[in-house]
C-alpha cells in the first residue's frame, strides 16, 4: 500500500488536500468519492518528494531544515524504542507533522518501508533532506539490529547541532542588526540631513573649516555615486560567489581564513567540533572507521582541513593510527588529538570523540560570545564618533561666524 497526496473539492466547493493510502491511484480517488469529495489530482508521494529531492521547484527545494529534522528523528527514536514497528511510527510522525512538506515527506519513506526496502535505503533516496551520515548510522544501526539505540544517538546528534546553530545565530543576530542600522543612519545623514543643514554655509565669503568641508565632499559623493556605489558592491559580491565555485579559489581563500589571528581559530574550532562530533556518533554505531573518516569529512567547510581528513582516511588505511594522521596535517588542534590518541589506546574511541566534540563546541561558543561582547561597543562607539563629526562640521561654521560678529 503506497501514500498518495490528493487535491479536491468538498461539496461546499471548497478545495482539500491532504494524504490517503492505496493501493492504486484509483483506489484513492473511490475513497474521496465515498467521502463525498470530488478528486481533482492525486498523485504518488513518493514520486511528489522525489521531484522535490531533485529541486524541480514543487515544494520541498532544499529538503527539510534542521529543526524539522532534529523533530522528525526524536520523534522516530521514541516511537520505536518503545516497541513500535518502524512503518507505524512513520505513520504517526506523519499524522501529527504540522507542515505539509514534512508529512509529504514521512509517508513516501512509510510507502518505501512497507514495498519492502530498509529504512535507510528509504532515506538513501532523499539526500537532501537526510544527509550521508544519517544514512549510514541508520544502516549500521539495521545492521546490528540496535535500530532504537542509533536513533537516539542520532537524535541527541540533531538536537545538539541545531541547539548550537541556534545559539551562534542568536548572538550574531544582535550586532549584524546593529551594523545594518548604523551603516543605513551614517548613508542617510550624509545624503539628505547634512546638505539640507549645511546648504546655508555656502553663501559664506570665509573659507569652511576643512572638517566642514571635508563633510561636504562626501556628502556630495554619496549623493552622486552613492548608486554606482551600491551596484558595484553587489557585483562585487556576485563576482566572488562566482569565483568561489571554483575548487582552487575556494582551497586558497579557506587557507588564507585559517592563517587570520582571530577569524582562523574560530573556524578551525568550529570545523574540529563538527568532525569530532560526527565521527563520535558513526564510530558509537558502529560504521567502520574507513566509511566514517569519508562521511565525517563531507561535513567539514574549510577544504584544507577536509583534504586534510581525506589524506588522513588513506594514512589510516595503510595503516597509520588516526591521531598521527591527523597529526601530521598540522590542521587540528592538540587538545583534540590527544583525546583522540587516549581514545585509541583506551578503545573508547567513541566516548573520546564525543568528549573532543562537547570542549570544541563549547570553546566555539565561548569565542562568539567574546567577539559580540567586544563588537557591541566597537559598532556603538562607530556610530558616537560619526554622530560627533558631523555635529562637529556644522556647528564649526557656527562659531566662526560668531567670532567674526563680535
């Protein structure tokens, strides 16, 4: 029995869509005529979400977002560690999910469950919404028949990253507001108050004082160019996304990212702890760690440390343990390489990792939370000391023109 999305008409003439099950197409449309409907379309939900996996623009474009998603995989970790077949408590994530993209979603990986197909085959086939380590930890979890446990790993995994995207994204939240509203008042003082305010100085016979003047000359270069201005930024802007597509620019501006003093320790402990964090939850479900070294790379962003994971996949693969590969890229901080070389020792590779991951994030946490407490005032005292100038210029002329008076 497959999952099919329908449109159609209540008696009222009002449209209704929603997901029923069949057999066949056919099947689903006796069913809404039996419910006093008038079917206008019925199609697959599998085809439907498959169409949007390849981003035809019919719904889902880039799959699901990371709340939806760290939702879904608790929800499906509860359901069946409480004893609930894996295809019922798709359906019941489905029933209860509020968006239709989600519930469009669940019940075509339902449909693929009951054809027959494992559930990581199932999410294999929406890539954009399940990612490549979801997949394998899934398969490793069907594999060694801990399918509850893995999925609770998996869902602490989710709640965890989507805890620390919300976390980083609320405090850059604050000063890239306050920047946009600082730079936005400073462009409309100079282009509309300032003329307005200092028009009345040019019938002065003394000269300007030069802040005066200096004031005036950029004022009537925003005013003039301030257009131009703009749209060579955003070519600019458009012009670097461009290059960065390119396999090379990209490698050089990332190496360049990780040799700045304040910027590069940031990235690199944020690219650390998601590695770790990764490569934690895989090796607990026990991927191998060849398969887990190729999966915890994709989700590194900075391409000198991902090539860098790469070759260390290859060194391990001859042989080498994975602290000292790791080690001899240069890329990763000490704290961590201890933790992993204790781990192999130890054989709590896993547990070590996770440990690895929790002090990267929280140092990553800790460094955004520095810079904001430090930019706040650095954005405020910009502002002061531009507010200042301006009523420096104007108020110069003022007083000249009063000593001249007396």
């Amino acid at each position: 029995m497959s999952a099919f999305e329908y449109t159609a008409l209540d008696p009222d003439g009002r449209e209704k869509r929603g997901i029923l099950e069949g057999d066949t197409a056919r099947q689903v449309r006796q069913q809404l005529r039996d419910q006093g409907l008038t079917p206008l379309s019925v199609a697959a939900a599998v085809e439907r979400a498959r169409g949007e996996r390849t981003g035809s623009g019919l719904g889902f474009g880039g799959g699901l977002g990371a709340a939806d998603l760290a939702l879904i995989t608790r929800q499906l970790a509860t359901l069946v560690a409480s004893g609930m077949p894996v295809e019922e408590a798709l359906r019941a994530i489905a029933r209860h999910a509020d968006k239709p993209k989600v519930q469009r979603l669940v019940m075509a990986l339902r449909s693929r469950v009951v054809e027959g197909h494992s559930l990581a085959a199932a999410l294999a086939e929406f890539p954009r919404s399940f990612p490549e380590i979801y997949v394998a930890t899934v398969r490793a979890g069907e594999q060694s028949g801990h399918l509850d446990n893995v999925l609770d790993r998996l869902a602490d995994y989710t709640d965890a990253r989507q805890e620390t995207r919300t976390s980083v994204g609320n405090a850059l939240a604050y000063p890239v507001i306050l920047t946009i509203v600082a730079l936005g008042i400073v462009v409309f003082l100079l282009s509309y108050i300032v003329p307005e305010v200092i028009g009345v100085f040019g019938s002065f016979d003394a000269d300007l004082p030069w802040l005066t003047r200096a004031l005036i000359a950029t004022s009537e270069f925003l005013r003039a160019w301030g257009l131009v201005l703009l749209g060579l930024l955003g070519a600019a802007v458009a012009g670097a996304r461009l290059a960065l597509r390119r396999p090379r620019v990209r490698h050089a501006v990332d190496a360049l990212l990780l040799r700045l003093p304040v910027i590069g320790p940031l990235l690199r402990g944020a690219d650390t702890g998601r590695f770790a964090r990764t490569l934690s939850i895989l090796a607990a479900s026990g991927v191998p760690v060849l398969e887990a070294l190729g999966i915890a790379a994709t989700v590194v962003n900075n391409r000198p440390m991902r090539a860098a994971v790469e070759r260390a996949a290859v060194q391990v693969r001859e042989g080498t343990s994975l602290h000292r590969a790791l080690e001899r890229s240069g890329r990763f901080p000490p704290m961590v390489l201890h933790l992993i070389a204790s781990g192999e020792q130890s054989g709590r590779l896993d547990d070590m990792l996770h440990r690895a991951a929790d002090h990267q994030e929280r140092e990553t946490r800790m460094k955004v939370a520095l810079m904001v407490n430090i930019f706040e005032p650095l954005v405020i005292l910009f502002m002061g000391v531009t507010v200042l100038i301006i009523v420096l210029a104007i108020l110069l002329p003022i007083f000249e023109l009063n000593q001249l008076v007396r």
